[in-house]
C-alpha cells in the first residue's frame, strides 16, 4: 500500500519584530564587545573634535603632521589612561593601597547597578518592559529607612531583616503592575513609569514629615536620621575602601537568578512565557499568574539595590539616594543581554565609568564623553544590523516556530508530526 503525502498546516514563524526584539535583549557576547569598541571609538572621536590643543595642532597638518597626530595621540592616551587610573590601578599612587583604591570603587559603583539590572533583565526574558526600577527602589527605600532607624535588633539579624524588608516592599509594588497587566491589560510601561512618580514622591514625603523618618524636620533637603550602626553594610577590608558587603549580595544575586532562569521550574515558565505567552498559554502555563510573579521577582532584585544604597548612607538618607540606577539598570541589562553573566560584567564595566569619570574630567576630557560613550554603545547594542554590517558578521539562524520548541521541551510532537504519524499508521 502506497503511502499518499498529506499536506500538512505549518505553524507560523515570529514576526520580524519579535525576532528583532529579541536579538536586542539577548545579544550574543561577540556582538556586544564590538559594541562597546566602536562606542569608544566614537568617544575617541568627540575627545579629539573637541580638544583645543589638537585643533590648534590641525592648523598646521600639512606643515607638522607629527605635531598634529602627537596632539591626537596625546588626548586619545590621557583621557582614557585616566579612566584606567580612576577605575582600576592608580598607577601614580604613593603606595600600593592607594594605588588599588580605584577597583575598590568601581565595584563599590558597581554592585547597585548589578541587583538592578537583574531585576530587568528578568522581566525582559518574560517579555515584559520593566521601566520602574527607580519606583521600586524608592518604595524600598522606605522599608529598609524605617527598620534602620525605627527598630533596635542584634547586629547582622539587624540587617538581614532590613534587607528581606526592602525585597518585600519592592516585591509588593512590582506586583501591582503584573496584578494589573494580568486583570486589566494594562501596559506595564505605562504603569511603571507613573508608579515611578507615585513612589518617588511618597519617599519624599516620609523624609519631610516628622515622626516618620526623622524625629524632627529641617530646613533644606530632606534627610531621614541616621540609621543604625547594627544595620550598616561593614566594610570588606579596612576603613580606606568604601566597599563594602553590598558586593556579596550582588554576586550571590547573580547567582541566584543563574539558577533562577536556568535551573528551576519556575524559570523555564518564565522563559517559556516570554518566548510566546499564547503557545505558553495553550500548554497549561498560567500566563497572568506568571506576569504577577515575575514582575514581583523582577522588582525584588530592584529591592536588593535600595538595601545597598540604604544600608550605607552616611549621615542619612535623602531623596536622591537612589542616584538613578534603576534607569542605567536598563542600560546595563541591554548590554549583559538579560543573561547573568552578562549583566555582572555590563554593571562592572559601568561602575567603571563611574569611578574613572571625575579622572577624566581632571585631565580635560568633558565628563559627557563617557555618558556619550555609554549611549552609543546602547544604540549599537539596539541595531544589530549596524554592527552585522560594519564588520561583516553572518546572519542569525533561523530560530524554529515557537509551537516546535515548546512541544519539544514538552516532549510533545509537534502538529505536523502528528499528522505524519496519523498518515504512516
């Protein structure tokens, strides 16, 4: 008996602007280095156009090209040998403690921008935008400010407690924004971006009302009361280095969203949803009751980062506590392509730029060359076609249609499987 072939119904490909979207949020490692290369190349390029010692030497190119090419050279070497100074060895220092201070800073920088952009890069694997990072560390910072200064506990039971306390309360305004996603529709950019005003203002005002976060009000800015020394971050290493034990929490935070996405069940749901919630819907994936949990684990991260800022505030804590990490936090999980790794890495290299930066500055190089440096290195990170064509790098496979790869992890045949089975037998 002759076996007929069926015409079989494939499923659909992603759109273009799916695939697209997720090349930018996943970006391969290579891709990301070249990235980071042509944006300091650029910066390299704005240094020079703007130095005047070096348009003076252009005068007279043709006469002394030496003279102009050594201008070029001369700015290109000081201004980013002086973030090398500033962020990793000081190699001018008097001794060598003071000449590893640098690194010491730049993980000190480092370390916020690192549990943030987790949180992020978390909700970019669910498909979800989280803008609100800067919202939740400031209602955070509410929790972690009150059990500093409101509450008496042993020293280390004292910070723990503040710690869990700043993940729950950055956990809970997180979920408000699944809650509403899964209920409403309600777009989570939107929400997050006006939960951001209602966060930020209502820490305002805890820090300005007496008898909240402060005993008594003053003139000025606002400042809550000093917290407890029970509840400080100790230092790592001596009293010279600002760093302090906000680094652990951030490598054991990488780690623990390693695992996390990679490893548990959870994390293959979240995954799964963020990959195509109607296919993940389809296979018995609660998708609304996802989007609340992930945007409650996705928000804690963002808790993490408000107990670093406010476990280690001297003096107090006041409005801008929050130093706007939660919006370079974006920056940082586009860069790490929402992996872990690359998040760790992404924080590293901007907590960098935050330590070299005033280095710069002090040999003459605008301290709005790195911020143009960053901001090129994202738009380069968000075109992948740009950097695919100026170093001739080949296309990204094909990936398979999203009902294949959840059928497989499923162990499910997939449609057209199915059918040819049906057809043999």
């Amino acid at each position: 008996m002759s076996k007929k072939k069926v015409a079989v119904e494939k499923p659909e490909n992603e759109s273009t602007s799916s695939q697209v979207l997720r090349e930018i949020l996943t970006g391969s490692p290579v891709r990301t280095l070249l990235s980071i290369l042509v944006g300091f190349l650029v910066g390299a390029i704005f240094m020079v156009a703007f130095n005047p010692e070096v348009l003076n030497a252009m005068g007279y190119l043709f006469g002394r090209p030496a003279d102009a090419f050594g201008a070029i050279g001369k700015t290109i070497g000081d201004g980013y040998g002086a973030l090398f100074r500033g962020a990793i060895y000081n190699s001018q220092a008097a001794d060598f403690a003071a000449a590893i201070r640098p690194i010491t800073e730049t993980l000190r920088f480092a370390a916020p921008m690192i549990m943030a952009g987790l949180g992020v890069g978390l909700g970019f694997r669910v498909g979800l935008f989280n803008i609100g990072a800067v919202g939740q560390m400031a209602f955070a910072l509410i929790g972690v400010t009150y059990v500093a200064t409101r509450i008496e506990l042993p020293f280390v039971i004292h910070t723990v407690v503040a710690v869990v306390v700043a993940v729950a309360f950055a956990a809970a305004w997180g979920a408000i924004v699944g809650f509403l996603k899964a209920r409403t529709g309600a777009h989570e950019v939107i929400v997050t971006i006006m939960l951001n005003y209602v966060a930020l203002n209502l820490f305002s005002f805890f820090l300005r009302t007496p008898g909240l976060l402060l005993e008594e009000g003053g003139a000025g800015t606002p400042k809550s009361d000093p917290a407890a020394e029970s509840s400080v971050l100790p230092n790592l290493f001596s009293d010279q280095y600002r760093l302090h034990w906000g680094l652990i929490i951030a490598i054991g935070a990488t780690f623990f969203y390693w695992w996390l996405m990679e490893r548990s069940t959870i994390g293959y749901r979240f995954r799964m949803v963020g990959f195509n919630a109607s296919a993940a819907k389809a296979s018995g994936i609660q998708v609304e009751r996802t989007f609340v949990w992930a945007m409650a684990a996705s928000a804690a991260f963002a808790g993490l980062a408000a107990a670093n800022q406010g476990l280690t505030a001297v003096g107090g804590v006041t409005p801008s506590i929050h130093a706007n990490i939660g919006f370079d936090a974006i920056t940082v999980a586009l860069l790490g392509g929402s992996r872990a790794g690359g998040i760790f890495a992404a924080g590293l290299l901007f907590g960098a730029f935050k330590a070299g930066g005033p280095a710069m500055q002090v040999v003459g190089v605008a301290p709005e060359i790195l911020h143009v440096v960053q901001a090129l290195i994202v738009m380069f990170i968000a075109a992948p076609p740009l950097i695919r064509a100026l170093f001739r790098l080949p296309q990204p496979p094909k990936r398979k249609p999203i009902s294949e790869w959840i059928s497989a992890r499923l162990g499910k045949p997939t449609a057209s499987k199915a059918a040819e089975q049906k057809v043999s037998k």
